[in-house]
C-alpha cells in the first residue's frame, strides 16, 4: 500500500487568535523585528559592521495655536537592517510556523506572528545576495499568508526594511509611549545584546517629535554606571544574574528581569524584598541617583520560555528533565529568591551605609516612640531592617505593627507544631525542653509588647485630657462633650461600642466588667436593659453584672452614673435641679428605680429594692459646686480633691472627683507600668 508524506496545514487565523499577549505588552511585536534584525545581522558576512534604524510613524497631528503640529499617534515602525536579507533559505523558514531555523537563537518561529497580533499589516522589502548577483524580494504578510512576487535584480544595498502598521484597537492605546520611553524599553528588552561588544549600531527616531538616539550610545552615556555578573545555581540548575546600575533614574523601578534567548521576558519588582532598596541608589560620598535592574538568564530559563516569551512554564518543568518529577521541580520562586540573594551581594556596598543608618534611625524611635515594639528589634531583626528608609510616624507605626503581627500568627502556628511534636515518646526531652523554652520567651516578648502599646495608649488620653481640661488656644474651655468623648465614645451603647474604645480605666478599671453601658443615652433607648420612657439622659450609666445566687439571677448588681461638666464650670445652683449635679444623679435613681429591667433577649430584670447606686460628678471644683458641697453635707477626701457622701434613702453613694484628682489618681494607678516599660509622663 502506497504512503505520501501530507504537509500539516497551519489556520494563520486561528494561530494568531489564540496567542497570549497582553495590551501592556504591545511593543513586543516592534522587540521581535528588532532581534529578528540583529539576527539577520549576526548571520550576514559583516556583523562587526551591522546598523539598524528605527523609524517611528505617526498619524496625523493636531495644529497648535503657535502655528505648529503637535506629533501625532503612534500607528507603527519601520525597521530596517543591513544584515543577510530574506535569501530563499531565510524565505522558506519565514513560510513555516513555528520554524526551527534559527533555534540556535533561541528562536521559536513564531515572533513573526506578534506583528499580525498588534498591527493588521506587516510589509517586507529584502535584498540579498545569491551567487554574485543582488535581488530585491518583497511581499505583504497578514493572517491570510503571504502575499509575494518573484524576486528581481537590484543594485540597491544588502538589507532588509520591515514595517508594521495598523494597530489593532485592543493594543492602539498601550502604543502610544514618548520615543524616549520606546528607546529605553527596547534596551532592556535586548540588554544582553547591548553589554557585548558585537551589538550592531540602533539608530531610533521619530521626526515628528524632533527625536533622535542611537541605542548603543544611550545605553553607554546614559543609562549604564556599573555592570557586574554573578553566577549562582538552584537544584542543580546553573544561572547567571547581569547587575545593571542604571543612571538618571531616580523614580525608576528596582527590578530583576527573567530572560529567555537575550530577551526579556518577565519582570519582578524588588520593593519590600531587599532590605534598604527603595527610592533613588547613591553610591556613598556620590550624588548621583541609580536604579537597580538585574537580569538572570540560564539555560532552563530558554527551555521554559512560552512561544509568545511573555511567561515561563515552571508547572511544566518535569516534561524537560526526566530526572525531575512534578513535586521537586524547580519554582519560580526558589529561583526569584536565589537571585534575590545575589542582588543583595551585588548592592551590599551601597545599602550597608543605607541600612546601618535606617537601623540607627527606627531604633532611636522605637524606643522613644513606639517602646511596645522594642522586642522586634531582637526576634525580627530583618524585617524592621527592611523598613523603607524615611518611614516616620504613622507609617513607620503601620510598618511595624504588620511586622508584629505576622510574627505573632507565626508564633502561635509553631507553638501548635511544638506542641504537637510533644506528643513524639521519640524526642529527647530535653531538647524539646529547649525548642519550647525558646518559642516561649519569644511570644512573652511579644506579649509585653502589646502590653506596652496599651500603657503608651493611656499615657497619650491621660495627655489629651490634660489638654482638653485646660485653657484653649480661643480663650475658653473645652465643651462637656470633649471631656466625655475622651472618656468614652457619646450617643452609643456597650452593644456599639467595643471596649477598646472606652477609656472607663480613667475613672476605674472594674468599670470595664458591666452588663450593659450607655453614653449620653435617653432611658428610653436603653432598650437592652432599662424598661422605661423616660427621655432622662445620664452621661454614662453603667450596669453591673446580674447577681448570681440562685435566689436572684434576675437581679442587676449594681447601678453606677456619672456625670460630666465643663471645665471651669460656675453657674451650678443649690435650688435649681437642672443646675445641681446631686439633684440630677439622684434624680436618675429614683427614674430606675421606678422602671423594670430587662435581659437582652426579653426576659425581665428586677432593679430591687436594695440595688446600689454609685454617682460619680466629674468637675472642676468652682465656688458655687463647693457650695452645693457643703450645703449638701459632703465630706472632702483626704487629699482635698474631691467630696463624697451616701444617701441612705437611695442607697447612693455620690463622689465628686475634680478633673485633676481623676487624672492624678489614674497616673498613679498605672505609674508602675510605665515606669517598668520606660515610657515617661508628666506629672
């Protein structure tokens, strides 16, 4: 039986459609003719005397009001070469998808295609050489295919002009760059091209910009300040990273490049990944601004490569090296941390300087500012060193509570790994002794830490308050309500409101351990807990507990009110309730006292007969609330800072406590913290 060899046929179409490439990336397809020409070039009789121009073409531009034309949109290149030139051998490949002939190159026989994908033409004019004699081959390529003639004579010069116009509307906008910007990608997409000494002179312009640069020279006079290689393997993998320090590029973006074939094919930011490596690089004693760009290539980079080189297939590694399985193959981020390390080796020199500083700086603040966080000065040494130099205030405090958190969950996932280790009759005991002890030490650290923001939290409201009770910068004393809102938060009940937010400890720490608070609330809307109309409003009423013995677990402990007043306060009057803070506290009780409590869910709650009542009047001692002190049959504290009394027929014991005796006895309560953890207070 007879066989025949039938040619695969290739939907152009189709092939086109399905290729990947992002918007961003639309100047590929101006990359691929680029290579395309040094290759050419590299393959020619004279590579050492290779040239390529670049030629961008624009639209039509808009008239300025100075008579002038503005550069119109970007709408395509025009790339010319004087390599080998379209022969019939380099014809026949470009007439094959996915050609192998320049797979020395690293070439996937595809590139071509990235024209079709951005630009609905691409044109081809090639002269070249064959048997002695020139000729001049042209031909339109489009998703159709190939659209030519046969060759003719010429006399014109060897090379090769390709333009490619027409861009599609999903790539139109992301064309439209500065050609500065256009020059600048071109050489990084093809560095490895420039830092050899066979790079063909790239001449780019744009004429309707006035614009004009050869790459090379850019490269050399502008760009490159420092070039170094470092080699370094993963799994057996070897690799090479080529440092650039880049001139004039103080916003720049410090990057590691991965390549495939000296091409660019993705990109990986370093901010937040080497330690100091943010803004503008000086070297030290210089003033000159670099950026960081390095580029890793290796052999197994040019394997992974995709065919449109926008992505490498790390998944796929196995299919590469049968030695290899899917579980133990290489990650892309083994290899991104690997080169990591050899960016850090490379910069060192320039970052030590950076980073001793840094280090100087947070932990000057750490301990003057944010004491709490002074354990992470020990146990994350490295992480607070990555800090961005010129982090201060709020930011830093951001900065190093996310540090802080991080290494409190990863404390408590080890703690549960150590103690699941314990489990193991196998282990010495006194080694898991020793692991457990260290992990210990460390979240007490952490501990103390927080420990420490609380008490530098009080030390800024004791500051606050101390402020807002004095005179103000308008000549007057703050309102009540600042007073309370430093206090706790107004118009909101325990059910709103998390503790966190109440600052009770002022008056009392056991404060805290209520059922039910409410600020500024009406009776009426204490919903949760008081089962009456009245529109009544003390500042803060606060509800103990229930009473717990079995014969009264319908029962609210205790009642406690409190009563702010505004700094320096002196109309108070002894006959006028609404002007007498005894009156009014008291005037509160016989309001509850006279209504039905409630639980949360509706069942009744007996405010009983008995229930005790405490008052506390928050004031400056003026001479018309002496007054009322001293008519009302007070007796002063011993320390002079305030009255108190108990009303037998309330069951009501009522303070009243000056502003100042409230802050003073809060310093005193937690002078011992801060003292221990070194956080000064006046007073």
């Amino acid at each position: 039986m007879a066989t025949s060899n039938i040619p695969l046929k290739v939907d152009l179409h189709g092939r086109v459609q399905n290729m990947r490439l992002a918007p961003s990336n639309a100047l590929y397809a101006l990359f691929e003719a680029v290579v395309n020409s040094i290759h050419a070039i590299l393959d020619g009789p004279q590579p050492d005397n290779g040239e390529i121009t670049i030629r961008i073409l624009r639209g039509k531009g808009q008239p300025t009001l100075g008579g002038g034309v503005e550069p119109g949109p970007l709408v395509g290149f025009e790339i010319h070469d004087n390599g080998i030139g379209f022969d019939d051998r380099n014809f026949d490949a470009f007439s094959y998808s996915d050609s192998t002939t320049k797979a020395k190159y690293g070439g996937k026989g595809v590139g071509r295609l990235l024209w079709l994908k951005v630009f609905k033409t691409a044109n081809v004019s090639s002269v070249y050489e064959d048997g002695g004699n020139r000729y001049k081959r042209t031909f339109a390529f489009s998703t159709n295919g190939i659209d030519t003639s046969a060759p003719v004579k010429t006399t014109e010069e060897r090379g090769t002009t390709v333009t490619i116009s027409s861009p599609k509307d999903s790539y139109r906008t992301s064309l439209q760059h500065e050609p500065g910007t256009i020059a600048i990608n071109t050489i990084e997409h093809c560095l490895e091209y420039f830092i050899t000494d066979r790079t063909p002179q790239i001449f780019l312009s744009d004429v309707s910009a006035d614009y004009g640069a050869e790459l090379g020279k850019l490269f050399r006079d502008e760009l490159k300040s420092e070039i170094k290689h470092s080699d370094f393997s993963i799994d057996g993998s070897q690799f090479r990273v080529t440092h650039l320090l880049v001139r004039g590029r103080k916003n720049a973006r410090h990057s590691l490049h991965f390549c495939a074939h000296s091409r660019l094919v993705r990109n990986e930011g370093l901010t937040g990944k080497v330690p100091g490596l943010s803004g503008g690089l000086r070297h030290p004693n210089k003033s000159e601004d670099l950026a960081y760009q390095g580029y890793v290539s290796g052999e197994l980079l040019n394997q992974l490569v995709d065919v449109e080189r926008t992505s490498f297939d790390f998944d796929g590694l196995f299919a590469y090296d049968s030695n290899r399985s899917p579980e133990g193959a290489l990650s892309f981020d083994a290899l991104l941390n690997g080169a990591i390390a050899e960016t850090k080796k490379f910069l060192n020199p320039i970052l030590k300087p950076i980073l001793e500083a840094n280090q100087v700086r947070i932990r000057a603040q750490i301990e003057k500012t944010y004491p709490q966080y002074r354990y992470l000065l020990k146990h994350c040494a490295d992480e607070v060193g990555a800090i961005a130099p010129g982090t201060e205030g709020k930011d830093l405090d951001i900065a190093l509570y996310k540090i802080e958190q991080k290494a409190d969950a990863e404390n408590r996932e080890s703690l549960s790994e150590e103690l699941a280790k314990a489990r193991n009759p196998e282990e010495p005991a006194d080694e898991r002794k020793a692991r457990l002890d260290a992990l210990l030490t460390q979240m007490n650290e952490a501990g103390m830490a927080k420990l420490a923001r609380h008490v530098a939290y009080r030390r800024s409201v004791i500051e606050f308050l101390e402020d807002q009770i004095g005179l103000q910068g308008n000549g007057k004393y703050s309102a009540e309500q600042a007073v309370h809102s430093a206090i706790c938060p107004t118009r909101a009940s325990s059910e709103e409101t998390p503790l966190a937010k109440m600052n009770l400890w002022l008056l009392d720490d056991r404060l805290y351990f209520h059922y039910y608070l409410a600020s500024d609330m009406p009776f009426s809307e204490m919903k949760e807990t008081v089962r009456q109309q009245s529109e009544d409003r003390p500042d803060l009423a606060i509800f103990q507990r229930p009473m717990a013995f079995s014969d009264s677990v319908d029962q609210i402990g205790a009642v406690i009110l409190v009563e702010f007043k505004r700094p320096a306060r002196d109309d108070f009057q002894v006959d006028d309730s609404k002007k007498n803070p005894v009156s009014q506290v008291l005037n509160y009780v016989e309001t509850l006292k006279s209504g039905v409590g409630r639980r949360a869910k509706g069942q009744a709650i007996h405010i009983r007969e008995g229930t005790p009542f405490y008052a506390y009047i928050v004031a400056d001692f003026t001479p018309s609330l002496r007054e009322i002190a001293g008519r009302e049959d007070f007796t002063p504290t011993p320390d002079g800072g305030g009255f108190f009394r108990f009303y037998r027929n309330y069951n009501c014991y009522v303070e009243m406590i000056s502003f100042q005796k409230m802050i003073s006895d809060a310093k005193k309560r937690n002078q011992a913290f801060f003292d221990k953890l070194n956080i000064p207070i006046q007073g």
